[in-house]
C-alpha cells in the first residue's frame, strides 16, 4: 500500500527526525521534502521485505 503524500512542512519534519542535517542537506539540495520522505518510506519497506526473507521465523 502506497504511503500517503504528506505536505511540505510535515515531510520535512519526519525527515528531520530520521536523518542528520547533512544528509537532508544532500537531499534536500535535489528532490523536494515530499519526495525524500517517500523514497526514504520505499527504502525502508524494502529493507523489512528483505529481512523478513531472510531471518528465519522463531518457533520453527
């Protein structure tokens, strides 16, 4: 399911609460806050689909 779009200022603030201010810097500096935030929500579903994969399940 599709994050939902957050509006300028709010995207902003998830950011900074999830990464330094030099890497919103960075990223900042070439996408808007919306779009940092749903690329960095897309990574993070990425990466607990993958580990999910690959642990192996407790009580097995």
């Amino acid at each position: 399911m599709p994050s939902p779009v957050l509006p300028e200022r709010p995207a902003r603030a998830a950011l900074a609460a999830h990464f330094t201010p030099a890497q919103l810097a960075a990223a900042l500096a070439q996408f808007s806050a919306q779009e940092v935030w749903e690329e960095s929500d897309r990574s993070h579903r990425l990466v607990e689909a993958r580990t999910a994969q690959s642990s192996p399940r407790s009580g097995r």
